[in-house]
C-alpha cells in the first residue's frame, strides 16, 4: 500500500449569496464573495470561513443590494438585478449573525437604496457560499462553551422558570429575570433558573450615556429589549442572589444586563445589597458589567463586596468615545475607573466593542494598547458591536493608519501585553486568582 499523501487541488472559490423577497437564499454562479472591513472591500477566501457554526442565523438585508467581485476583471460589481426562471428579480443582501464566542472580521459587501429602513441591533457578518455550505467571515476566539446556544434549549428554560417562579413567589426581580429568560432568551437570565454559571440582577432603570448602540433604549432602531422601569428592591436582589449562589459551584450573580440602564446610578442599592449577601454566604462571586463612569463608587463597593467588573468601551480615543457613548462623563473617568478597579484587587475586564476596518487601525489599536498598559486590566472581551453598518459609517470618522485585521487583534493585543487574556466571555470565580497573577 503506498504511504503517498494525496494531493489536494485548490479550494474553489467562495461565491456571492444574495436573496429574494421571500428570503430564499441563491448563490451567484459567476461572482465571488466580498466583505467589507469598514467601507474597504475585501476577498473572502474560503480557507478562512468559519462553516456554518451552531446559533448562526442568516438574515437578508432590505434595501441594500449585494456587492460580488468579478474573477476576470477583479473588479467589484453591485448585483442590480438577477434573472431566475425567465424573469428579472431584485436580490438583496445577505448577512449572518454569529453566535457567542464568535468574533466577526468583515460586514456583508453592500450598496443601499437612497433610504433604506434601518436594520435592527445586530452584530450583520458576511457570508458566502463554500464548499456546499454557508461561510461566515468569523472566527471562535472563546474555547469556553457555557454560552453556546446548546445549552439553552427552549423547553427546559421555560420548565425551569416556571419551578423557580413556584420557589420565589412575589420577588418583582424573579418575575423580570423570568420575562428575559422567556421573552428575549438572554442567556445570564436563563442561567439563573437552570442554576448554571453567571446570573442576571438587573437593577438600574436609567443610564447617564445614550450609546449609539445601546440594546435597550433606541432613538433609530428598535430595541431588542425593553429597560426596566424602576430599581429592585434591595430584598429581592438579595433574596435572588443567594438562591443563585447556594446551589451554583462557582457560580456568579452579576449587575448591568441588556435590560437595564447603569448599575453605578444605583450604587447605593447595590452596595446594600452585597453586604446582605456577603453576611449570609462567601460563596461564588459577586460582578459588575458596566460604563466606568463613577469612579468614586469603587471603594464602598468594594468593602460590600464587589470582586470583578467589565467596562464596556467602544474607542481609548476622545473623540470616537464621546460620538459613541454620548455620555455624562468622559474617557478619563473610565481609565481611572478601570485603574482604581486593579490596585483594589477586583478582577477586571474590558468590553471592547468591535468592528472590522476600525478597531483594527494603526491609531485606534494603538490607542488602546496604551489604555490596556496604564490601566493594567486583566482581559480584554472582544464583543462584536451590534448595529446597522450604515449608521455607522454617518456617526463616526475611521482612525488613521493601516488595518491589520480583526482575526489578527487579538494576538496583537497580547503581544503589547504579555500575559492578557482574551476571548469573549466574563471569567467565572474559579479562574479569578489567575488572572490576577502578574
């Protein structure tokens, strides 16, 4: 028998996917597939697809027609208009939302109509078809699977809310944590009655910075969730959170979800409620994800209690953070913030906010791996920014400088600071002494 190796030709390309009216998906028999890194056009090589990962969901885009390239010419083509069964059709543009863990590095190759409707909040990635299958333009740069949309099936989230209603009757923050677990199948929520990991405590029903793309208060878009009307009662916060700890190993309960405003607007509430909890158990741990706007709320929450926290940023340069955040406090409130949050030995996270052709430019990168080095914060959560390429491309000037690629920051990131972690997720308790090892 030989020991030979086969060898294998190369891969054909990958081609345009475009869709009709009823959202059918075709593939163009002559054009190749393109993705946009900002409003740059790039090829979309088969080798670095992503095939068709588990909780992908492929939508088409109204109102903007498909870009493909032309093999001969190289050339980039706007798909007008395409014949199917003897008569003209108007395609439109096909895009993927990815699932967690995932990290996008090109939007779908688009051209609007004059005045699209505006897309909903989502992270839109380009596709193409490969290999008899759908490709998206990611790539998973979270090992950990606690996120994945396996986890989470339909019926035994709602079997187990209605047995954790039965068990808290009356707690008016079970009942908005059931409504996100039913109603929007937010993952922090449903862990809080499948008694696994992180679990939702929303709090804060406002906020002091209207982010452009911020989930549950829209001016241009509608928001895929709805903000909690008024703040839980201290009870109930502690009543939730230690039916959570006490049955969950090295389970976490967390402030600042989709459906709330600001945690730190209601600090005082909080801080109350952590020292109820911490009077009762030392088990698993307590988070925050939030803005970093109020540094002066560190040092009481942290004598409650307070151990990790995630400051979510979309740019370290002044002038993008404020056409993003549009906020009541300034970039230098969030570094200080994040700083004071090391030097008191919480563990600390950045939710850097991304889009590829931006994030990845020589000033905005570098910017940020200044902010990571003054700050001295523990990992980096690479987040795909969920929002319509469109507003996007009228609300913000790209950074100066060249791109490297969004699938090549992370290891970027990491060289500037040996020793950072990166990935997708908020580190659970176990892995928390690690992290703040030198």
């Amino acid at each position: 028998m030989s020991t030979k190796k086969r060898q294998r030709g190369p891969r054909p390309p990958a081609s345009l996917l475009f869709a009709d009216d009823q959202g059918r998906f075709f593939d163009h028999p002559d054009l190749l597939a393109v993705g946009q890194a900002w409003q740059e056009l790039q090829p979309l090589p088969p080798g670095i697809l992503c095939h068709e990962p588990e909780g992908m969901d492929v939508v088409f885009l109204p109102g903007r027609r498909p870009v493909g390239l032309d093999p001969d010419t190289g050339v980039p083509v706007v798909l007008e208009e395409v014949e199917m069964d003897g008569s003209l059709m108007v395609p439109h543009a096909v895009a993927a939302t990815v699932p967690p863990g995932y990290l996008r590095f090109a939007m779908p190759a688009m051209r609007a109509e004059s005045t699209p409707p505006t897309l909903p909040l989502r992270a839109y990635t380009a596709v193409a078809w490969s290999a008899g299958r759908i490709g998206l333009a990611a790539q998973r740069i979270d090992p950990h699977k606690h996120w994945d949309p396996a986890r989470f099936p339909h019926q035994k989230v709602q079997a187990a809310v209605l047995q954790g209603l039965q068990k808290l009757p009356g707690n008016k923050l079970v009942e908005q944590i059931a409504h996100c677990a039913r109603d929007y199948a937010c993952c922090t929520a449903s862990n809080f009655f499948l008694g696994t990991t992180e679990a939702a405590l929303p709090v804060a029903p406002t906020c002091n910075a209207r982010c452009l793309g911020c989930i549950s208060e829209q001016e241009e878009a509608p928001s895929p969730q709805l903000r909690i009307e008024r703040p839980a009662l201290v009870e109930h916060v502690v009543q939730a959170a230690l039916f959570h700890l006490n049955r969950v190993e090295s389970g976490m309960v967390s402030f600042g979800q989709g459906c709330e405003g600001e945690p730190l607007t209601q600090a005082e509430r909080i801080k109350e409620a952590i020292f109820a909890i911490r009077e009762k158990t030392d088990r698993g741990g307590v988070h925050m994800n939030t803005n970093g706007s109020r540094p002066s709320e560190l040092a009481g929450l942290v004598e409650a209690g307070l151990q990790s926290v995630r400051v979510s940023l979309f740019s370290a340069r002044q002038a993008a953070f404020d056409a993003y955040h549009r906020a009541d406090f300034g970039l230098d409130q969030v570094e200080q913030f994040v700083r004071e949050a090391v030097e008191r030995g919480l563990v600390v996270s950045v939710n850097y906010l991304v889009v590829p052709g931006y994030h990845d430019r020589e000033e905005e990168r570098e910017a940020f791996a200044g902010f990571l080095a003054r700050t001295g914060a523990h990992m980096v959560q690479l987040r795909n920014l969920d929002m319509d390429p469109d507003r996007l491309f009228e609300a913000l000037v790209p950074p100066e400088g060249h791109a490297v690629g969004l699938r090549k920051l992370p290891e970027w990131l990491r060289k500037q600071r040996p020793g950072l972690r990166t990935g997708s997720f908020n580190p659970l308790p176990d892995s928390w002494a690690e992290l703040r090892s030198p």
